[in-house]
C-alpha cells in the first residue's frame, strides 16, 4: 500500500468515526437569549449591583448582630428580651431582602448559562458544517487514482503540489473533529453549570420561605411573652429561671453529626476543643458545620461511591479505605442530588476523596492517627476546622465566619450559600457558644 493509500485509508476510518461522534453531539435547541456584547455588558452591570447591595445588607445585618449580643451582656430583664426579639425580627428580614438577592443573582447565572449553551450549540454546528464540506473534498481526493492525478500534472512538481492539498485537506479534518470534540467537553460543563445553578436556587427559595416562618415564630414568641408576663420584670425573672436549660441537660443532650451516627454533646465539645485548640476555629463554628441540622436536609452517607462518586474520585476513595484496612463496597457516601450532580463525601465532615487527601496528613498531625480515617470522630472534626482556617473561619468576624461556612459547603459556589448555609451555621454556633458557656461556667 502506498502513501496515498493510506492516507486514504486513514481517512477512511475518521469517517465512520465521526458518523458515531456526531449521533453523540446532536445539537439541542435553545432560545436565542441576545448577542454576546449586549448580554456581558448588563451581566456585569447586574453583578455590580448586587454585589453592593448585599455587602450594605451584610453590614446593616451585623449591626442588629451587634444590638442583640449587648442586650444579653447588660442582662436578662424584659425589656432587653423584648428589644432583642425586635433585632431578630429586623435582622430576619434583612436576611429575607439577602436571599431575595441571591436568588435573582442566581437566575442571572441560569440565564448566563443558557447563552453559553446556545453560544456553544451554534459554533458546533458550523464546525460541522466546515467538516462535512471537507469531508466532501476529502472522498473527491479519494476517487481520482495516483495515475489520474500524475496525468493531469505531467510536471512532478505539480504532481506532489496536489498530493500536499491532499495531506492538507486530511490534517484540517483533524483539527476540525478535535475542535468538535473540545467544543462538546466545554458544553457538558456548562450544562452541568446550569443543573448546579437551578439546585442552588431551589435550595435558597427553601430557605427563603423558613426564613419568612421564623419570622413569624420570633412574632409569636415575643406576644406570647408579653402576654404571660403582662409586662411585669418580676414574672419575667421567675419564668426565665423556671426554663433556663442547666448545664446537666446540656452535656447529656444528644449531638446529630452531620455524617451520620450521635454522641453527648459535652464529648463532641472534647473533639471540637482539640479542634479549636490546633487551629484557632471557634469549638461552636466547628460544632455548627459538623451538626445535621445545618446541612439543610443533604442526603448524606446512604449510597454506594460506585454509584455517588464522580469517576476521578474512585480510585482515591478505594486507596483510603484500602489504608484503612476497610471495605470499600460497605462503606456508604452521599449520594448525587436530584439534578445529577455527583455526591461521594464521607463521614461526619463530608469530605470528597481528593479533599481529603489534602488535609489528611495534616489531620494526621494533630490527632497522631496514621492515617487518619473519614470516619474517625476525632479526624473529622479536626479537618472540618483546617477546612475553615483555610477558608477564614479562625477570624472573629461574622462576616468572615458566615463566608468559610459557605465555602465549606459549596466551595467556589460560596456566594450562592452565603445567606442560606453561611448564616443558618452561624446561627447555630451562636447557640453552641451559649451552651459551652453554661456548661463552663
């Protein structure tokens, strides 16, 4: 077989290749959302303001923080009750306008998203287009034999001019199918993009509308406290005392892990204490991520990591439990949410394999385990807290608190959980710190 030949051969088989690809890459049809320059010019306008609207939310936010944390400092008596019910009220609906933002911002990046599908949707179809007309040129080559094309080129220098067309034709169908080939990886993350963006907006709307119930609760609480104390300080005092939970109940109150599985709080106050002690995160904030009732309803450790993982993650999660002397097949992970984005965290900190891998020597460090396990308290709780001094939980801003929560939960998607799973963590670590001071003091 000579050169010619072969290249023909060649060609022969992308041929039938791209037959196959291109039952792969069937175009989807998409609304036309605007051209591209009108659409970033008003995306970064959009983002701009609402960037700006919720950092003066943020602040007005941490203000009424403030006015409800000097209310407890000057005392328990009626009126101060009466005025941190008020901050909570305001600040809750703060919090209500903060969602609100996030959503539309979030409709903003569904929307962004939908044009980058389009966008993508159109350049695949010309280059399918520009590759079916070569291939067209590329078959016409085919049929004219060697001794056809010598003969209309008597002179060999034309001769191999038209063999080097042919060579050229045949490298261009090469660049076309792996443009293709990259164009459809480009537009499965962006469709991916918009699965996550869709479950985020969902989440916050949840979030949104148990927000508007606590409100009405805070509502409720405080015309229920005036009516049984009629406004007098005395039958005020004697209901405080009367349920103010002791510090005995507190140590014997049953702590949910976030993973799975339950202990006394006052033993998960130990491991959050080792924790807090090795990297400067607050025993409550760690406390706050690892309980249950902060993950917002995450399905969490009940399916198989054949099932939950994504592919690149399997072989680590098989080498840690291969470390670890376990079973990889019994070992449960969360699993994918409704939109098909994968699950595969474990154990009560929720780690992914390849997070994992980055903190468990430091993990290992503080806890003296080699290696350390997922499924260890004591580990877990020690990466959940490198987890957040990495992401700026050690500082003593709310704010900064609010943000390492968020970006424990939803990496560089933080901003979408800022005022759903940010603030539902500091919220509750604010309970925590109340009740490690009753059962330290």
């Amino acid at each position: 077989m000579n050169a010619k030949q072969k290249y023909f051969q060649i060609a022969r088989v992308i041929c039938i290749s791209l037959g196959l690809f291109w039952l792969a890459l069937s175009p989807v049809a998409l609304p036309m959302l605007g051209t591209p320059a009108a659409f970033a010019a008003e995306d970064e306008d959009e983002r701009a303001r609402l960037e700006a609207e919720l950092k003066e939310l943020e602040a007005q936010m941490d203000q009424y923080e403030d006015q409800i944390a000097s209310y407890k400092k000057q005392g328990g008596s009626l009126k101060n009750e009466i005025s941190s019910l008020n901050s909570k009220v305001a600040k809750l609906n703060l919090q209500i306008q903060a969602i609100t933002l996030t959503i539309r911002e979030l409709d903003r990046k569904i929307s962004d998203t939908k044009f980058k599908i389009q966008s993508t949707e159109a350049t695949l179809q010309s280059h399918r287009e520009s590759l079916a007309a070569l291939l067209r040129n590329l078959h016409a080559s085919e049929q004219e034999g060697l001794l056809s094309v010598f003969l209309k080129n008597p002179k060999l220098s034309d001769f191999f001019s038209d063999m080097n067309g042919v060579l050229a034709l045949q490298n261009n169908v090469r660049v076309e199918i792996e443009e293709i080939s990259g164009l459809h990886e480009q537009l499965t993350e962006e469709q991916g993009q918009l699965l996550l963006a869709k479950a985020d907006a969902q989440t916050a709307k949840a979030y949104q509308d148990a927000q508007k119930k606590q409100v009405d609760s805070v509502k409720a609480q405080k015309n229920q406290l005036l009516a049984v104390t009629k406004g007098q300080e005395s039958k005020y005092q004697a209901l405080l005392k009367e349920t103010k939970e002791n510090a005995a109940k507190i140590r014997n109150r049953l702590f949910q892990l976030l993973g799975g599985g339950e202990m006394k709080f006052e033993e998960a106050y130990e491991y959050a204490k080792l924790a807090s002690g090795a990297t400067g995160v607050s025993a409550a904030l760690i406390l706050a991520v690892l309980d249950r009732e902060s993950a917002l309803g995450q399905n969490v450790g009940k399916c198989s990591y054949k099932t939950a993982m994504s592919p690149s993650n399997r072989p680590l999660f098989e080498n840690i439990a291969k470390d670890l002397g376990l079973n990889p097949e019994t070992l449960m992970v969360s699993c994918p949410n409704r939109d098909g984005a994968y699950g595969g965290a474990m154990g009560p900190a929720q780690f992914i394999p390849s997070t994992w891998n980055l903190y468990k020597d430091k993990v290992g460090n503080v806890t003296g385990h080699r290696p350390p396990s997922p499924w260890n308290n004591a580990d877990a709780f020690v990466a959940t807290a490198l987890y957040l001094k990495d992401a700026g939980g050690a500082s003593d801003s709310v704010a900064d608190q609010r943000r390492a929560a968020a970006r424990y939960y939803a990496g560089g998607n933080w901003s979408r959980y800022l005022w759903t799973y940010g603030e539902a963590v500091v919220s509750k670590a604010r309970r925590f710190a109340q009740d490690i001071a009753d059962i330290t003091s």
